[in-house]
C-alpha cells in the first residue's frame, strides 16, 4: 500500500458510507483488538447506520485476527463470512 492510500483514509466517513449501503453487511472485529478500538462497542456503534440485513462477527483476537500465531480464527471467520453471503443471497 502507497501513501496515497493512507492519506485517503482521513477523507472517508465510515458511518456516512454505510448509512447509504443497503446491502447485507458483514463486520467483523477483534476483541483485544488495539488499533481500532473499542471493541465491539464501535462496530455495534457503526452498525446503528446501517439500514440491511447484517452481523457483527466477533473474536478475542487481535486486530490481525491471531494469524501470527494460528490460521484458526481467520479460518473460522472465512466460514462465517460465507455462511452470511449465502445467507443473504451473494
């Protein structure tokens, strides 16, 4: 990733692009996550904008979802991922 990326991160509005998403919305968070925090308090906060079909998947993991240490969880998330996708027609 550029710099260009990350500077275009300030300029989004997270809860301003998902109150005009429809779509199903899947979020998933980690618990002990420290870089997007608190957990799940700000997902459940984000979630309040959203007018769909959603679900907050959530992990006692780190922002990396534990894949240093195991594939474990990110396996776990990929599965609850597609079960919502199927779940909601995708």
């Amino acid at each position: 990733m550029k710099g260009r990326f990350f500077e275009s991160l300030y300029a989004v509005q997270p809860a301003g692009e998902i109150s005009r998403y429809r779509g199903p919305l899947f979020l998933a968070v980690g618990t002990r996550d420290s870089i997007v925090f608190p957990q799940p308090a700000l997902a459940k906060s984000l979630l309040s904008y959203h007018d769909g079909p959603e679900e907050l998947w959530t992990e006692s993991v780190d922002h990396g979802f534990g894949v240093e240490r195991s594939a474990e969880t990110v396996n776990k998330l990929i599965s609850a991922t597609v079960a919502f996708l199927k779940s909601n027609g995708q």
